[in-house]
C-alpha cells in the first residue's frame, strides 16, 4: 500500500493491485463488500482462519499492543502468516476429512480443528 488513501480504502475493503503484464497499479474490492467486514489474509486474502497461540509465537512490540487492546490472533494454515486483526472471522475452519493438515506448531484451535 501506498499513501494514506490506500490504507484508507483498505479499511473499506479496497486493495492495490499490480498487473503482471503491463505494470499498471488499480486499486479494486476483490472480496465484494459483505467479506470486508471479516478478517483475511493480508498475504493470500484468504478467509479460512485459524488462531495462534503466543505460546508457539512470538510477535513484535506493535502486535503485542494490538492483542492487548482486543484484537484478534489469526493465522492463515496455507501460507503460514500470523496476524492480527481487528475484524472476526467468518466462520470456524474445519478442514475437509480428506486433505491433509500441514505441518505446524500446536495452537489453540487444535481442539476445534480435530474435534479432541
């Protein structure tokens, strides 16, 4: 993001986008404006969310302050991202009985997630 007006737009759901052809930078809502309310993956914009537990990872001073506040600790399984966020999840993940997990740390959702 650049500039005070991408962060801006990006609190209603507007993020900058780059054409891999021709370079031109837009600025477009890709998820539609009922997701922006949820949290996503800064990365992949994935929804499919998982919490993290500080036990397993530790954030810098910033993220620290954040969950503090009230914010929420989510984490994106297929990219591995941990953040925070203000907006909740849509819904619980649960993984599909067929795919298989990928390997990481234990966190809090593990009951959630496998039904212990």
């Amino acid at each position: 993001m650049r500039g005070l007006r991408e962060r801006l737009l990006a609190l209603l759901g507007f993020y900058a986008f780059r054409c891999n052809s021709c370079r031109l930078r837009f600025v477009i809502r890709p998820m539609g404006a009922r997701a922006s309310a949820f949290a996503r993956c800064p990365r992949c914009f994935r929804m499919d969310l998982s919490t993290w537990d500080p036990k397993y990872y530790h954030g810098d001073l910033w993220m620290d302050l954040k969950v503090w506040l009230g914010w929420y600790r989510w984490r994106c399984d297929p990219c591995r991202r941990n953040f925070v966020s203000w907006r909740p999840r849509r819904e619980k993940y649960v993984r599909p009985a067929g795919e298989a997990a990928p390997y990481s740390a234990p966190h809090s959702d593990y009951q959630e997630l496998h039904d212990v």
